[in-house]
C-alpha cells in the first residue's frame, strides 16, 4: 500500500515527509522534486513569506544513486524563516522558562475560518501558534515533494497531470479552444496559472484592489491527468471507488471545500441524455481496450474506475482565513471582545492550490495503480501492467 505522511512546522526548522511503497528502480533525483516544489511557491497574490522561502528537498532515505530502493522515501525540506524564529518555536525550553510559558507572538485572538479556536480547545493549548504553526498551508510543501514522487512513477507509465485556474473571486476564466496538450507549460508561465489572459487582467486588478482593503479571495482549478488506463480504482466497495479517494484526497488540502467531477453539481441540472457519454469503437485506443466515449462529461470515471478518458476535476478553495483588516473574535485569555489576529499572509494562494491538488492527484492514482498491478520493482510493475493491457485489448480486438 502506497501511503505518505508529513511533519512540521511552518516556523520550525524543517518539513518532513515519508513516503512507503514505492516500488525500486523508479529513476529519482532531487531536481525531480524540487521543479515541483518552486511550481508550488508561484503565484501572483502571495505574502512575503514566499521571498524567504527557496524549496528544495534533501533526499535522506529510500534513494541511491538516482534511483529508489523500495524502502521507504524520507525527504527534508528546509524552513529559511526558521532563523528569524528560533525563539518562538524552540523545542527545548529556553533558558528560565517556566513549563508552558507565554512566548513572543502568542496568538490569543483566533481567526474565524481557521483551526486557531477549535485545536486551542481541542489541544488544550493557551497559545493558539500550537495549533496554526501545524495548521499552516506551509506543510503542503511536503506533499508536493511526495506527489513529485509519485509524478516520476507515473511518467514511467505515460501518465500526465496538469491543473489551471479557471476562476479567481467572481471571475471566471474562458477555457482556451484549442486546449493546450501541455497545460503546465502554459499554465505556469501565467502568474495566476490560468489560460485566459483577458480574465488574467481582471484577477490581478482584483487582487490588487481586495490587498488593498486587508482582504482575501477564493477561487476554483481545474486538475486534468491523462494517459490513464481503464480500470483503476472500483465498483465492489465503497472504499475502493476513486472519485470518493479523490474527493478524500483534495478536500484534506487546506482551504479547500469542493471538488467537482467531471460535470460534477451541473449533472443534477440536466437530463440523463445531456449526461452521460455515448461509447464508440476506436481501434487506436488501446488503453481503454478500442473503445473512445464520444464526450467527456463524466471526468473519466465511471462507477469509481477510470474509463481511460481524461479525468477532469475540479477544486474550490475558499478565501484564506487571515485578514490584514480582521473580523471580530473573541480574546481566549481576557474573554472579552477582540479583532483577530493579522499575521503576515496571502491575498490568495488559488494559483498554489492548483499545484498541491496535482500532487494529491498524482499520489492517489499511483497508489490505484500499484494497488492494481503490484510488483516491489519497476520491471515488475511493467510487466503486469502490459500483461493487463494486452487482456483488455484482447477483449475488444475484432
Ligand atoms: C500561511 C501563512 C504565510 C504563508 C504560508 C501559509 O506564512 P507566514 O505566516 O510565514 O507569512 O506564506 O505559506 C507558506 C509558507 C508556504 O510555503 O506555502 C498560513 O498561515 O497558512
């Protein structure tokens, strides 16, 4: 079973994340991960924090000499910002303090939106930094790091994720026709990742405007992977169906409180013919087993599988909860009426998202896809995947 996780603090000295199951052989080198990690830091409307920071991982376990061991993969990435706290976020006690001490910068004002107020119950902390140094979007880095990973595995079997930005707080982009084959590359020389450079305009005189009142913007990506086989995933278990590992998948993404499928709420709106996409033969499609669907309404999948189309999904984040001209709030230590705190942030990180959202793409459909072919190695890996390809074209062939 592949599977991650991360640590750290958005302060602390570092981010850490763990990655176990991938197979050996895949081809890995920090360059691999480290283009996703300054993918992940672009992004018009971002705070200063982003001028500190550099991402690049140290590769510490699971990889030799350009390749993985199929041990697990631990990665580092180092917090530059860390110098400037060591001592707010020190693990040790510093000198002459008392257990549970008051330190600089405590946040006693939390934000609605944010996980300030519930973790400080919850956590039974005083200082609500316990909470929102861990809470921090700072900690997607390491997904991103694990998603790159993962990414170099699936480029192994032919498949490509790329997301864009298709509407930024009330303006929607207009998708591009033709659509690009490569979305990143176009994508990514946009600073708000989208591909409509009228709509680009008004985001940024937008973002531009809403910094200026102290306030903050949502927005929504698009996430597009193919290359896909038919099949991953399942129709047997509830657990086992991919829209719902997908769906998992983003939503635990911060900020995040919507993903769409394919059409995803407009299929309510509209009849089962307007739906669902009529299949025909294609001999030049062997990975769906010859066969194309004539639309892609349904995003590439169909009961939890892939069809093999493309899957298209779609991700709503909401504005960042810290505002420079903050809503009302309650003070934890006085009781009393207070404004929430106003750290330093960003206007809107939606570009950013888009990003993280590939990465979460990326782990869910490698994990799908060695969870279907197995294997401890690549080779292995190969073999059962060629051998399932030529049963399905076998199925359809004339
Ligand atoms: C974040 C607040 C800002 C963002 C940060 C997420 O950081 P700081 O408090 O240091 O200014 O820049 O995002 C990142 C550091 C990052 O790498 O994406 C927050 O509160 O979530």
């Amino acid at each position: 079973m592949l599977r991650f996780t991360t640590a750290g603090e958005s302060h602390g000295p570092a981010l850490i994340c763990v990655l176990e199951g991938m197979p050996a052989g895949v081809p890995l080198l920090a360059a691999d991960v480290d283009t996703e990690l300054a993918r992940r830091q672009q992004g018009y409307g971002r705070g200063r924090r982003m001028q500190i920071e550099r991402d690049t991982v140290e590769l510490v376990a699971g990889v030799r000499a350009g390749e993985t061991l199929g041990a697990p993969i631990a990665i580092s990435i180092r917090n530059r910002d860390w110098a400037n706290w060591q001592a707010i976020m020190d693990p040790a006690p510093r000198p002459g303090e008392s257990a549970r001490p008051t330190r600089a910068r405590a946040v006693t004002r939390p934000r609605p939106g944010h996980a300030d107020l519930a973790g400080l119950l919850k956590y039974d902390r005083d200082d609500a930094r316990d909470i929102l140094e861990r809470a921090s979007a700072r900690e997607t880095a390491a997904r991103v790091a694990a998603g790159a990973i993962c990414r170099r595995l699936l480029r192994e079997f032919g498949v490509r994720i790329g997301s864009h930005l298709v509407h930024l707080g009330g303006i929607d982009a207009v998708r591009p026709d033709p659509f690009p084959t490569d979305i990143n590359a176009a994508a990514d020389a946009s600073p708000l990742r989208t591909l409509d450079p009228a709509a680009e305009r008004r985001m940024i005189e937008r973002i531009d405007i809403v910094k200026r009142e102290g306030n903050t913007l949502g927005g929504i990506c698009e996430v597009v992977c193919d290359g896909l086989p038919v099949g991953l995933g399942s129709h047997v278990s509830w657990d086992r169906k991919l829209d719902g590992r997908l769906g998992a998948a983003l939503l635990s993404i911060p900020a995040v409180k919507g993903v769409e499928m394919g059409l995803g709420f407009e299929t309510a709106r509209r009849s089962g013919a307007e739906v669902h996409d009529e299949i025909e033969m294609a001999p030049d499609r062997p990975l769906t087993g010859f066969v194309r669907r004539r639309t892609n309404r349904a995003g590439g999948l169909e009961g939890g599988m892939t069809t093999g189309e493309p899957l298209v999904l779609r991700v709503a984040m909401k504005p960042i909860s810290t505002l420079m001209r903050p809503l009302g709030t309650v003070d934890t230590t006085t009781h009393g009426p207070a404004a929430a705190v106003a750290e330093r942030s960003d206007v809107t990180a939606v570009p950013a998202m888009g990003v993280i959202a590939e990465a979460m793409v990326a782990f869910v459909i490698a994990q799908a896809l060695l969870e279907k072919f197995g294997g401890d190695s690549l080779g292995e890996l190969r073999r059962n995947y060629e051998g399932y390809l030529r049963q399905v074209a076998g199925r359809m062939a004339d």
